[in-house]
C-alpha cells in the first residue's frame, strides 16, 4: 500500500505524500513542525488522503486548499 508520507517542508508549509497516508497519520507528523492539515473531519482515524482528495474534501477543495496537490498532475 502507497503510505508512506515522502517530506514535510516546514518552510514551505508542504508536504509529499503517498495517497494511502490516514489524516491523523499526516497531522501527527506535520504537528512536529506546528502544521496540520486544516479539513478536521469526524473520520480522521481512518480517512487516507487519496480518498478525501477523491471525494472533493467538500469546501477545502473550493477554497484552494488543494491547489498544490492538483498542480502535481
């Protein structure tokens, strides 16, 4: 399963991952350099990336929070 998280870039305020990383798994890691991933969604035990970004993450995909993401493509 891709789900490993590649790089966080606190100067960037990015990070790389693989699509299978769960939220909590990204958050914990991003809390290190006092980031977080702003959509808190009730599911975030259990909710990988690539599905949140499949689904439209609802407003945070509207809002630009994925911009970097789509721009990979």
């Amino acid at each position: 399963m891709a789900d490993s998280i590649l790089q966080i870039d606190p100067h960037e305020q990015t990070a790389r991952i693989e699509p299978g990383v769960v939220l909590d798994q990204l958050n914990v890691a991003a809390a290190l350099h006092r980031l977080q991933f702003a959509p808190d969604v009730a599911t975030s035990s259990r909710a990988n990336i690539g599905g949140m970004i499949g689904s439209g993450l609802g407003t945070a995909a509207k809002s630009g929070l994925l911009q970097s993401v789509f721009d990979l493509f």
